[in-house]
C-alpha cells in the first residue's frame, strides 16, 4: 500500500532519478580511469621507465 503511494507520487521524479544515475555512473568511470592512470603514472616513477612515464603523463591530459 505504501509502496504503490510512494511511486504515484514520485513519478514526476523519474526522469531526472535516471538523469542523475547516469550523470554519477559517468562521474565514477572517469575517476577509476583517472586513479589508474596515476597509478601507472606513480609505478612508472619508482620503476624509472621514462617512456612510459611521458605515455601516462600524456594520456592524462
């Protein structure tokens, strides 16, 4: 009963809920890509491999 209140009065809602989870889904893909990269970024450092470092450091940006 109080289910079916919740989604007659939210359905105006609907819309932008998908807007925003999909905003947030796109925000959380691009910061793991970013985290990787400076991780391989950082591991390029203490392993001093200067090519690989210059490729992650252009990638980044």
């Amino acid at each position: 009963m109080a289910f079916k209140w919740i989604i007659k009065q939210s359905k105006s809602q609907i819309p932008a809920l998908i807007i925003v989870t999909l905003i947030n889904g796109i925000y959380a893909f691009f910061s793991v890509a970013f985290a990787l990269l400076c991780r391989g970024i950082i591991d390029c450092a203490v392993s001093h491999e200067k090519q690989a470092l210059i490729c992650y450091g252009t990638a980044m940006f």
